[in-house]
C-alpha cells in the first residue's frame, strides 16, 4: 500500500531579523509501507529487483499499472482490486511528477501530477488528491523562490533591467500558479467525506497555511517594486470566493496571464486572513504578515516624501501620506500583540526603531502633518 503525505511543517520566525523564515516550502513525500515478507513460493522470489528506485523504473511501473486498471475494468469494474492498482498507479505518476520536478522541468511534472490525480479520483481517494495538489503548489512556489533568489544579481544597471524583469515576471507567475493549485487543493477538501473529523481539519489547516505563506511571499516580492500601491499586471483573476478564473493554456512552460488588477497590500492581505482563519496555530506568521504589511505602507510614506517633497503641503498628498502612515501604525501594533518586549525583544525593538524613524522623517518633511504616536509603543515593561 503507498500513500502521498506531507512532511510535517518545521515553521519558526528569525526574531532577531525578522526574516521570513517561518516559510517553509517543505515538499509532498511519499511515505510507503513496508512490504510483507516474500512467500518463498512465490514467483517473484526469483527476481533481483533495481537497488534504487529511477524514472525508466517508475515509467515501466505505471505502464503495467496501466494494462492492470484497463483489464479490471473489463472484468472487476469497482473492485477492490482495481482500487488498489489505481491508488499504485496515482502513487507511481506522483513520484514521476516529483522526480521531472527536481530536474526543474515544471511542465512534464505537471502532466504526471495530473494523470495521478486522474488515478486516485478513479480510487476516490480525495485525500490524496488534496496532497497531490500540494505536491504542484510546492514545486511552482519553489521555482518562484529560485527566481527570487537572481533577481539581486540582475539590478543595478540598464543593462540588465529587462533580464530583472523577465525574472522578476516569471517568479509573479510561478506564484500564481501555486496559488492555482493550492486553492484547488481547498476546492478539492470539500469533496472529503469518510474521514475522521480530526483528519480532514488537519489537512485543511496545511492547506490554508500553503495558501497563506505563498500569499505573503508575493506580496513581498511585489513590494520590492511596488512603493505606492501600483497594480500588477500578470495575474489569474481571482473571483470573490478567492478561486482563479481559467486562463490560457501553458505556453512552454510558462501561462499567459490576463490583465487585472492587484496589489501588493491585496497580497499580504489576503495572507493575514488565511491567517487569521487559522487562529492560534499561525500566531507568528499573522503577526510576521502585520509586520510586513506595516513596513510596505512604510515604504509608501517615504516614497511620497520622495516624489512630492516640494508639494508636500498640497491637500492630495498631506491625507495620502497621513492614511499610509496610519496604516504603518495600525499593523506595527497588531505584529506587537505577538512581538511582545518580554518574549521577542529584538523583534520588538525592531519595530519601535522603524516607527521612530517614520515619525521623525515625516515630521522633518512636513510639520503640518500630525504624528501619530502610541505611549504603548515606548514602553518595555
């Protein structure tokens, strides 16, 4: 008997930097049972199997799997054995799918990753479904991640600005495509039916907390360019149920997008409401998510000082830059509900010295504009 599961999470916040490293891409592994000992009567006793598992192995397997299901549904339609060769057929292409993913080549290990969804649907095992959806999540974010991890390399110079942005576009797109999957994983998750109540909330929370930290890691990304609330171009839609519209088929290995609208604080938002639904259990990242969010409104007040410092008195701008300032406070004081003195001081202290900074610059630029500050802020008791 094979199953896909997940590794279990190994989240955690770097306080003294406040690096996203409660992210984790942790990846779907399969965990197989151990076989029963051989009958030594058994043909099979003769063969000397392959030492290490390969993909010429797994393709030869999932084409016996193949001739298996054809025949029982000839003669066994709905047998339990028909299940069982479907369910290690599903299993078979996942771990194709896995192997094409870690040679990075994305588009062959999305086609294996469909067909074993087809499989474990056919076995109506939605459980597996639901992981294998996850699986998909875990690759695409992973390679917006390798992405990411260039694009310093390619800012600096005019030279390489449009290799920054072909990068910087494929890493939104590989976002969204994770998102793609993972909120078809929670689709998915409505469709369990004979599993224990404790089971199915554990796999909607992992669900959700995938859903969550891939929300916050594009907003971050976006925020790198984003200083103003501008909107991105290359994104699925998303429908009021926080589902995507289809779009056109891949293209190489890489989708057209349509063109809407969204931005960097819609991103990070998001995130905080996923983690918010989580309650307890992703305190940190909700508050790492708030910390986040104040600093991008942050960003935004010192990219308004910038571009309007000579008109920085003119009505428009004075309550643009009064609203984005309220927003950096509200956020540094909910990540402060977590990000207690006593408990994480650097984290704390972290936030006091951006707010003073904010505050001080502001006021420097512009008296007229009220600063908000909270006497709860200064206090380290």
């Amino acid at each position: 008997k094979h199953e896909v599961s997940l590794l279990p999470a190994q989240d955690n916040v770097d306080v003294k930097t406040g690096r996203d490293t409660n992210l984790s891409t942790e990846k779907a592994e399969v965990k197989e049972i151990e076989p029963e000992k051989k009958n030594k009567s058994d043909i099979f006793s003769f063969l000397d199997g392959p030492n290490d598992v390969n993909e010429e192995n797994l393709e030869n397997a999932a084409e016996c799997y193949d001739a298996a299901v054809l025949l029982f549904s000839k003669t066994l339609q709905g047998s339990e054995e028909m299940k069982t060769a479907l369910k290690k057929k599903g299993w078979t292409y996942n771990e194709i799918g896995r192997m094409k993913l870690a040679c990075g080549n994305i588009k062959d290990s999305k086609v294996m990753f469909d067909k074993a969804i087809g499989a474990f649907k056919d076995a109506k095992d939605q459980i597996n479904v639901v992981l294998i959806y996850c699986n998909i999540g875990h690759g695409q974010r992973a390679a917006a991640e390798a992405l990411v991890a260039q694009l310093d390399s390619w800012k600096g110079g005019e030279l390489y600005e449009q290799i920054f942005k072909k990068v910087f576009d494929d890493a939104v797109s590989q976002y969204t495509e994770a998102l793609r999957s993972y909120n078809t994983a929670k689709t998915e998750l409505k469709l369990l039916t004979e599993v224990s109540d404790s089971e199915s909330i554990g796999l909607r929370n992992e669900v959700l907390t995938q859903c969550a930290h891939t929300y916050l890691r594009l907003g971050m990304l976006l925020a790198r360019e984003d200083k103003c609330g501008h909107s991105f171009s290359r994104f699925p839609t998303v429908n009021k149920h926080n589902e995507f519209s289809d779009v056109d088929s891949m293209d190489n290995q890489m989708p057209q997008y349509k063109k809407i609208h969204i931005t960097t604080n819609g991103a990070i938002r998001e995130a905080i409401a996923l983690y918010e639904m989580l309650g307890n259990l992703r305190a940190q990242e909700l508050a790492f998510a708030h910390f986040q969010l104040a600093c991008y409104h942050r960003d935004c007040c010192f990219a308004i000082m910038k571009s309007e410092m000579r008109i920085l008195t003119e009505s428009a701008s004075h309550q643009q830059l009064k609203r984005y300032l309220s927003l950096a406070e509200r956020h540094w004081l909910k990540a402060l509900k977590y990000y207690r003195a006593s408990i994480h001081p650097d984290m704390f202290l972290e936030i006091l010295m951006q707010k003073s900074a904010l505050n001080v610059a502001v006021f420097s630029s512009s008296g007229s504009v009220s600063v908000c500050t909270s006497p709860c802020l200064f206090s380290l008791s």
